[in-house]
C-alpha cells in the first residue's frame, strides 16, 4: 500500500480503506462470486485462509495437512455458496466446517496408521492444554481481532502490523520510513491507533 510521504502524520489517520472488493462485506462478497466474480472469489479465500489455517495448525497437523484441509474446506465453501442461508455469519460457517474437516482428516490417518484407536485419541487435540472447544474459541477470536484490524485505516493497519505482528518486530525508524513520518509521530500514532483497535475489539465482544 502507498502512502504520500509529504502528508501530515494525522492527516490521513482516519482515512477509511480504499473502496474495493477488501472492503467488501460477506455479504456482498458472496453475491459478486455467485455472479461470476473472480476477483470476489479471491478476495473472499484471501480474507479466510488464515483463519483456516489456524485452525488445522493448532489441531497439530502439518503444514501439507493443512494445506490439504485448506483446500477441502475452499472447495466445500464453493459448492455450497448458493446454498449460505446467512452469508453474514460466514466466518462461524467455516470454522464448523473446517473442524469437521479436522475431525474427519483425523480419523483418516488413524485408520490409515492403525493408530489412536480409542475416542480421545480421535478427538484431534493433540496439542496439550487445547481441547477441540478451546481451538475453536480462540479461532473465534483471531478472527474477530483480523476482522477489526481489516476496519482500519490503512496507515494504523499497517502500523499495527509491523510493531505488533511482524517477526522481527521493525524498529521505530523503520516503520517512520516505511510509512513517510517523523520518528517522533510514532508513539502518537501508534496510540491513537491502538485506541481505535480496542474499540473497535470491544464493539465486537472481544
């Protein structure tokens, strides 16, 4: 994303984001695709592949697993596009399906290995401490945290992303010259930012 690097650290603070198929709702997200969107569909994967992911990760399965569930969950999302009784509840559709993908995925490869043959074994919690419930729930709520950080304006998204969720972290100087600020503006901007997020976290029950 572009920035003017001349503009004020808060002029463009609380810009909101570009209009385009990002800002999209579920909603209309869905209706573009059962149009012949290909765009939508994209964007629409895009939006939810990590929280996919996250949850096939955190059920202890490998990057290829994952991949694999990833897939089975997109195209069980495909076929069932026309048939989403509430397209605004999206994202709790596909965290159900793709635990059911991980129940079912599971019980594939204890067959297959002759493995975890008694009903705790198949319950695909493998990780200790994460029962399927507690997998679920924290699903839930990193999707809630990427939905409100999608809500942002692109300058505090981007911010937000780079102290917070960037590995390495950037340094102070950096995300001043990445975004064209002062290293100054930084702490201000960064709490305005985090002010923002936190309602908007708060608005959604988080």
């Amino acid at each position: 994303m572009s920035l003017d690097p001349t503009s004020s650290p808060s002029s463009k603070l609380d810009d909101p984001p570009v209009a385009s198929e990002a800002s999209w709702t579920d909603r209309r997200l869905v209706q573009e695709c059962l149009s012949g969107n290909e765009d939508a569909w994209a964007e629409l994967v895009d939006k939810y592949k990590n929280l996919i992911y996250s949850i096939a990760i955190r059920w202890g399965f490998s990057q290829d697993d994952a991949t694999d569930i990833f897939q089975s969950v997109a195209a069980q999302l495909l076929s069932e596009l026309s048939r989403l009784r509430e397209p605004d509840a999206l994202a709790a559709w596909l965290i159900r399906v793709t635990a059911n993908q991980c129940i079912q995925t599971r019980k594939q490869q204890a067959r297959s290995e002759a493995l975890c043959q008694n009903e705790s074994a198949l319950s695909g919690a493998s990780q200790p401490g994460q029962t399927p419930e507690t997998i679920l729930h924290l699903a839930r709520r990193e999707q809630i945290l990427r939905q409100a950080l999608l809500s942002a304006s692109p300058r505090c998204r981007r911010l937000i992303e780079m102290l917070f969720f960037e590995n390495p972290n950037r340094s102070y100087p950096e995300v001043a010259a990445s975004l064209g600020i002062a290293v100054g503006s930084i702490g201000f901007i960064r709490r305005r930012c985090l002010d923002q997020l936190k309602m908007s976290l708060e608005e959604a029950g988080f």
